[in-house]
C-alpha cells in the first residue's frame, strides 16, 4: 500500500488501522527497551505507522481524544518519541535529539549512529 492510501485510510478509519498496525506490537510499545528487540522490518512497521500518524495529524489535526475513552488513538507525538527513544537504544546511541520532520529519515539517521544538525 502506497503511503498515500495509507494516510487516507488512517484518516477515513484511524483507530480501527492503528489497532491493525500496531495490535501484533502491543508488548514493543510498553517500553524502549521491549521495543528493540524486534526485528527491523517489525519496527520498520511501526515508524512507517507513526509517520503516517504524523502527517494525518499535520494535515487534519486528528489524533488522541482525551475524552474517548472507549477507542483511544495512542498520541502521536508520543508514538513517535517511543520510536526514536527505541531505534537510539537499539542503535547503541546513549542519546538522540529528535529535530522532528519526516520520521523516516530521523531514524535512517539513528540507525546510522548519525546526529542532527
């Protein structure tokens, strides 16, 4: 699925396809440390999620509803502070200042133990 049509349907249907996205990572998203253990094609699949979870919320504002407390969207920004702190720990890095943006290229950074400018 083209990157597109997975910002469409995240923003036509967002909690349903996160719950599909990140459900067979639940464990991975409790904590940086469980997260680095994955395979880097399972945690590719979580920063292509949280990327497109930061472009919906930059186009449409949509992202967590405190008040809905039946079918909440995990929090963008938190989504994706969780994924830089897990690619710095599983990079070896003792620390990473995200300098925000496109998150793909933020981690190819990480994962190549480079620093933002």
């Amino acid at each position: 699925m083209t990157l597109e049509k997975e910002i469409a349907l995240a923003t036509e249907h967002p909690r349903g396809t996160e719950l599909r996205r990140l459900g067979p990572y639940r464990e991975a998203l409790r904590s940086a440390e469980a997260y680095v253990p994955l395979a880097e094609a399972d945690r590719d699949a979580i920063v292509r999620w949280a990327e497109v979870r930061r472009i919906v919320k930059e186009r449409s504002g949509l992202d967590n509803d405190p008040a809905n407390l039946a079918d909440p969207l995990l929090p963008a920004d938190r989504l994706r502070a969780h994924v830089v702190a897990g690619e710095t720990l599983a990079a070896g890095l003792p620390s990473f200042e995200d300098p925000g943006g496109d998150l793909f290229e933020v981690v190819e950074k990480i994962r190549h133990g480079l620093r933002p400018p």
